[in-house]
C-alpha cells in the first residue's frame, strides 16, 4: 500500500505566527467535514479521506512535472512566460510610483498640464504579491531547511 501524505494545517510561522492554509489543504478540510457527517463508518471515512489525499498528491506531483519541462523549454513562449510576468510588474510598479508622478512634478514645473494614464493598480499588485508571496515561500523554506537540493 502507498503511504498517503497527509496534509495538515501548518502552524507555526516565523515569530509563532500561524501560516495560512493552502487552498487543498482548505479543500480536504471541508471534504473531510462532509466525509463526517455524511459517511458513519469509520473505516470507509478514512479509506475516502486517504483517496483524497492520494488523488491531490498526484495532482501536484503532476503539476511539478508540468512546470519542470516549462522551465526546460527552449522557447521562450513556454519557459519565459513567468520571468515576462515579472518584467511586466516590475516595470508597472516603477511606472506607476515612480515614473508617472515625477514626469507630472516636472511637467508642472515647467507649466504644462498633462494627464498621464493611470491604471487600476489593485489587480496589479495582486499579482504581483502573490508570485512574491511565492518566492518568499521558498525562502522560508531554504531557511528553515527543508528545502529539497539536487
């Protein structure tokens, strides 16, 4: 029989604080709710419990596949579409702290009034935050040392 992982709610952060779940983590608790109040038998429960487990352990193993021959590829298209989000972001931000307001000072400074386009920076940072949050992942891993090194 192959050993499940489990999949339990992480506690315990940098400082003590508690990490926030993963949405499968999320997902298997709910599930796992159900699995309690609809299935009475034990044994079945955990049997269902495991083959959830097992099925998105074998979703992110093949997603880790699928992002590994990504990141091999020698097109651009597939391996660069990452890095381009990032480039993206990047110059965004810089756009819009930093070039946008200081080519607005110097215009004005200069008595030309000018509205430079402006964009709605909510969706942007979400992005953005969310592929730091990422990286910063796997610095608190490397940190903490669990990181696996080939």
């Amino acid at each position: 029989m192959v050993k499940c992982p489990t999949i339990k709610n992480r506690r315990g952060g940098p400082n003590g604080q508690e990490t926030p779940m993963s949405i499968a983590e999320s997902v298997i608790g709910i599930a796992d709710k159900v699995l309690g109040k609809f299935i009475p038998d034990k044994t079945l429960r955990d049997q269902l419990r495991h083959e959830m487990n097992m099925a998105f352990h074998e979703a992110n193993l093949a997603q880790v596949e699928v992002n590994k021959q990504e990141a091999a590829s020698q097109s651009m298209f597939v391996a660069g579409w990452r890095p381009s989000v990032g480039w993206i972001c990047s110059i965004s931000m810089a756009y819009h702290f930093i070039v946008q307001p200081l080519l607005v000072f110097i215009l004005k400074a200069n008595g030309i009034e000018v509205e430079l386009p402006e964009f709605e920076f909510s969706q942007l940072s979400t992005i953005l935050m969310g592929m730091l949050g990422l990286g910063g992942l796997r610095t608190y891993e490397k940190l903490q040392g669990v990181s696996r090194e080939k």
